[in-house]
C-alpha cells in the first residue's frame, strides 16, 4: 500500500495533477513503453541483468528476507542455500535437455516465471514460488551427476565441474542486505507500530546475529542500538534504553554531532521531549551549524509549549540553510498556529516548491489560505491533496 503511494504521489508530481490509482498505473505504464521504445538495448541489459540476480546468492529483500523462510523451507537452510539451489537447478535444466518432452512443462513455467521476473521486480519473496520447480530441476543434476558416474564418467566430470563453476558465479554480486539488516529494518517496523514486544524480539535476534558475524561498517550497529533504544523507552524500559544510547557514544564512530542528534531523536521519538531538547543543544555544542538539530530542537520546544523559542530555533535552521524543505514547512506551521497567515502561507509554499512530497502540508497551507480570505486558492490546493489527506478534511 505504501508503495502504491508513494508512486502515485510521484506520478501526480510528474503529472501536474491528482490521479487515481488506476491512472497512476497508466502513467507507469506508458512510462515505462516509452523507455523501451527508447533505449532498447539498455532495456534488454537490464533484463538479462535481472534474470542473473534471480539466480544469484545475493539477497534482494524487499518485505521479506530469505532468512525468514529458512524455518518453512529446508532448502534455504545452510548450507543448502539459494546459491546452491540455483546452481543445481541450473546444472539441471542442461542436463534435462536431452529430454525435453518430459520437461517441458516445468520448463514452461520456469521461462514464463522468469520473464515476469526481468520485466517487473527481483526481491526475495518473488523468487520464492520458483524454489519448488527449481528443486525438480536440482534433483535432475544430482541424478544425472550419479547415473554418469557408471556409465559416462567424463559426463560427470564435466556437469560437477559446471555446477562449481556456477556456484561461484552466483556469488555474485556479494552485497545484499544482511540477516542483522532486515531483523532491525522488521524491529523499526513493528516499533513504530506501537508492538513493542515483537520490535524487541527481532532486535534482540539481530543482536545475535552481529554477535556471531561482526559488521565492518559500525554503522549497522549503530542503527541496531538506536532502534533497540526506541522500543525500549516505548516499552518503559527506561534504563535499558539508556545504557543502549550510551553504547552508541561509547562507540566513537562518526562525528559526534550525528550521534547527539540521533540520540536526540529516540528520545523525542518516545515523547520525552525534555530530555531530546538536551541532546539538540548537545549536539549544537558539537556544531553549532547543525541545522537538522536546530530544526528539531524547535519541534521539541513547541511540544512543550514555548512557541517562541521553537520558532527561533527553525528560523535559525533556516538562516543556516535556506533550502532545508522540513523547516520551512514547520516554521510555517507554527506560522499558523499563531495565525499569522500571510508569512505562514509564503513558508509553506516555499516548503512545497522545495520539496513537492511535504504533501502533509499542503492541507495547512489550504487552511491558511481559507482564513487569509483566499477561498479560491485554498479550494485549489485542497485539490492538490492526497486521496487520504483530502478525506480528513
């Protein structure tokens, strides 16, 4: 759903006006003809590109890991992996090509699966429903691989040797997104949510998994703690959440700025917006230029009710940096709030100009406008609205 979304949204950016889902799908569509009509041969790179990944070791997770199957498929348990599956599998469809007839349907169904593959997504959980085809295909290779062994030995030989061969092309590419990743990325998730208990499951699970297999960017660790910490102070864990925030200080990777301004963040993430307030001016002690930190030390300062000091510390954020979209649209909220509606409307459509996704601003702006005595314009920008936005009016 949220990727509907976010493509309609970007669609109707493109397109200067509202559309329906059914439209978004058209616009794609016709985008996507127009690239192929265009530049063919790239097309036919990409596809060819697509097809080797389905192949490869490499994980391509979209909502799903591999790792998530492994407890409802054997096959995907070490060290049978999907490399190795693949590998077999393709050893298998050459060697079943001396019998075609019989293959033939399991050969049908893997082209037409795969063409589907190349010309829309490769992601883990669309490989999946061809494990099972796949299978046939690795069993035909290990029969063969045996069946030579007494009757044409150099047949063997030459099918091991291919299947290495493959094993280790499929390797690559070697980057993917790791178990750890995808248990954190599951953690946020149910996190924000408000499932506190399962966000915290996952991240203890991603925790042994850096445990066993050490990252070589610190920065994976660094995600695991901030996001271990948010559902902890969600939870009332509050020392737990802090010892996990100190660990990321003790870490010492990065500029310490960044990891203020994060720590910052979990704790404005948790409702403790004294405590985050503590952390921006830290972090503005660090760097005093640090417009991210300015721009949410005033969301902090305005949820505690000091209007004036939030909108000092936006407008701060704004004189270090101009284009900064979020501010814009926050300065201009408070704008509003205040009811100070022509400087608030002329932040708010600075903030759209700079940033046409702000779309949560955007019925702001229209309710500005509404009370500036511009009903006009204000209907036309209620029409700009998301469906979901336009809804809540």
């Amino acid at each position: 759903w949220e990727q509907r979304t976010d493509f309609r949204r970007e669609a109707e950016r493109r397109a200067g006006r509202t559309l329906g889902d059914a439209e978004s799908s058209s616009f794609w569509f016709r985008e996507g003809l127009a690239f192929i009509s265009s530049r063919p041969l790239r097309f036919l790179e990409l596809a060819l590109l697509k097809v080797g990944l389905f192949f490869s070791g490499t994980d391509l997770s979209d909502n799903y890991h591999l790792a998530f199957f492994r407890n409802d498929l054997f096959l995907l348990r070490l060290p049978f992996d999907w490399r190795l599956l693949s590998a077999l599998a393709l050893a298998g469809m050459a060697a079943a090509s001396r019998e075609r007839r019989r293959w033939s349907l399991p050969y049908a169904f893997a082209a037409a699966y795969l063409a589907g593959i190349a010309l829309f997504f490769v992601v883990s959980r669309l490989r999946l429903p061809l494990a099972p085809v796949l299978a046939l295909f690795a069993g035909a290779a290990v029969e063969d691989f045996f069946r030579g062994l007494r009757m044409a030995p150099a047949r063997s030989a030459a099918l091991a040797a291919g299947g290495g061969v493959l094993y280790l092309l499929l390797g690559w590419p070697k980057a993917g997104i790791s178990p750890d990743s995808f248990l954190v990325s599951a953690g946020e998730a149910y996190s924000q949510d408000g499932r506190t208990a399962e966000a915290l499951d996952y991240l203890r699970r991603a925790e042994r998994e850096l445990y066993r297999h050490p990252p070589a960017d610190p920065r994976r660790q660094r995600r695991l703690f901030l996001a271990s910490a948010e559902a902890l102070l969600k939870n009332g864990e509050t020392e737990e959440a802090e010892a996990a925030l100190r660990r990321i200080l003790a870490g010492g990777e990065g500029e310490r700025s960044e990891s203020l301004f994060e720590i910052a963040n979990v704790y404005a993430g948790g409702g403790k917006t004294g405590e985050a307030a503590a952390y921006y001016r830290l972090a503005l002690e660090e760097d005093p230029r640090h417009f991210r930190s300015w721009n949410n030390l005033g969301l902090a300062l305005k949820a505690e009710g000091r209007l004036d000091d939030a909108e000092a510390a936006i407008r701060r954020a704004i004189e270090i940096n101009p284009a900064y979209a979020p501010a814009r649209g926050n300065l201009g909220n408070l704008l509003a709030r205040q009811e100070k509606w022509a400087e608030a409307i002329r932040e708010l459509r600075e903030a759209l100009r700079l940033d046409p996704g702000l779309a949560q601003r955007r019925p702001v702006l229209a309710y500005a406008l509404q009370a500036a005595g511009r009903p006009t314009e204000a209907e036309s920008e209620y029409r700009k609205c998301p469906a979901e936005l336009r809804q809540a009016r």
